[in-house]
C-alpha cells in the first residue's frame, strides 16, 4: 500500500499553485520588472552589454533577490541581452551598442525561492522603422498570446494567437525556443509554443504558472547556435525581437506577474 505524502498537486504533470504561491510570484516578477525599468536610464549607443549586466547584477543583489541565470548550466552572467539578428541567450560582453541598434535584455531572479522572467526590446538611439515596427508586432504577438489564457482553454491556442498576428504581418515565429513553466524551479512543464494550432497541448488550469516569450523575426524562422553554446541567431541574419512575461492563471483569466511598474512594457522608441 502506498502512503500519499505528496504535498505537489499537478495536472498532466503541471504543477498548481496556491495563494500564498501567487503573492511569492508577485514579489519575485515585481524585481524583475523593475530590474528592466532601472536599465532605461542606461540604454544608448556607446554602451557595452557587460556594463548592462553589471548594472543588473548589482540592482539584483540590492534587492535582495538572486539571478536565476549565474550558475545556470555553466552560465556566468545576470542577464542575456540579444541585439539585432541575436534571438536569445546572448552572452553580455564587450560588445559597444551603436545607434540604430536593438536588443532584448532578459533577466531571471529569484526572490523568497520564486522565480521571476521577463526580458524586453530595447532601442539604442534612433532605430529604423522596420525595427520599431517588428518590435511592437512582437510585443502585440506576445500580448495575444497572453489574452487567450484562462481555465479551460489550451496551451495551443497561445502559440495560435501569436503565429496569427505575426504571419498576418509577413513575419515569422521562432520555434526552436518555447516559453515555460516556472515558480520554484526555473525551468518546468508545460512547453509554451509559440506557433500551435488552437485547441491542441494541455488544458490551462487555475494555478498554474508558466512564461509566455515569443521570438518574432523579419526573414526566416530558422536559427542555429554559436561556438560559444549559448548564442542563437537567425540563420539569414534577419533583425529579431522578443518580449517575455511570467504569467499565473486565476480562476477568470491571468494576472501577469512581471508588468513594469514604471509603464515601460512597451519600448519607447525613436525612428528616423
Ligand atoms: N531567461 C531565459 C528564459 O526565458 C533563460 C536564460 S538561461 C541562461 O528562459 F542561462 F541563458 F541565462
Ligand atoms: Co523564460
Ligand atoms: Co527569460
């Protein structure tokens, strides 16, 4: 006979929170976010995407929160920033930000054991109307994406969403990278895809947490890693962008852990 001593309610193998969970999230996506509406200040060209890590590691530590990234399977640094034809996982460096340039900084930091993930675009100067354009297309893709969850709808019909938009505009979604469940591990069920068709993968259930991170790009969808491990990129060099939101669901709907408390959700940018 077996004793049920597990304490982890989960669904299809998807783990559901309580409330006490959700405050937990709350304050770990309200660092997170604000950690991204510290670098404002900081972002113009001439810049190098190791001083925006350093900057986001001190802000992490002085708020008494942890990165999620240092140490993550052999990463070293708090952040990824990801510029121009980078999709993800760019490793901060010496790198000098030019004008013109975009780029997507993304940042995971724990608080109280709770993860919070969230990273947004960034314009470096005056950017050319393709950029702001694929940049607010991606950040509307991941919005859709977000206003189809609630209880009894399915994780295909994020992924629905976001391809809809992003095709509707000759744009193409990555789908060599998923969103993900989180909380107290980084990395968990269920695999949000970005391109999916509705009504197909798990039921969305109360309590259950996850990420929800589209990479939209100009060209092609196909991208492949750099020699150093971590760097993805378009495989035609296409500009790229993503957005990304830490999300749990309530009983009627969402509540986005990570919005910015300085209204900055969206990039402010300046085209020539
Ligand atoms: N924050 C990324 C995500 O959205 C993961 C970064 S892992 C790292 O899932 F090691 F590259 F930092
Ligand atoms: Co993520
Ligand atoms: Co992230």
């Amino acid at each position: 006979m077996e004793i049920e001593t597990e304490q982890v309610n989960r669904v299809n193998g998807i783990r559901i929170h309580t409330p006490e969970d959700f405050a937990g999230m709350r304050a770990a996506g309200r660092v997170a976010a604000e950690c991204l509406d510290m670098l404002v200040d900081y972002v113009k060209p001439g810049v190098t995407t190791g001083y925006l890590d350093d900057l986001i590691r001190e802000f992490v530590l002085d708020s008494g929160a942890a990165s999620a990234t240092i140490g993550y399977r052999g990463y070293r640094h708090a952040s990824c920033i990801s510029h121009n034809h980078v999709v993800c996982h760019g490793i901060p460096g010496d790198r000098v930000m030019k004008e013109g340039d975009i780029a997507n900084v993304d940042v995971t930091v724990v608080v109280d054991g709770w993860h919070g993930d969230t990273s947004r675009m960034y314009a470096f100067g005056e950017v050319k109307r393709r950029a702001t354009r694929l940049m607010d297309i991606t950040y509307d893709a991941m919005m859709a994406g977000i206003a189809q969850v609630k209880p009894g709808a399915r994780i295909g019909d994020i992924g629905a969403a976001i391809t809809e938009l992003a095709h509707k505009n000759r744009i193409s979604v990555v789908e060599d990278f998923c969103g993900h469940g989180l909380g107290q591990v980084f990395h968990d069920e269920p695999n949000v895809v970005h391109s999916a068709r509705a009504g197909t993968g798990p039921e969305i259930v109360p309590g259950m947490f996850f990420t929800i991170e589209p990479m939209l790009n100009l060209g092609k969808k196909d991208t492949y890693i750099l020699n150093d491990g971590w760097t993805a990129v378009t495989r035609d060099k296409s500009l790229t962008a993503q957005f990304e939101h830490s999300i749990g669901v309530t009983e009627d709907g969402y509540e986005i852990f990570t919005t910015s408390p300085k209204g900055y959700d969206k990039p402010h940018t300046v085209t020539v």
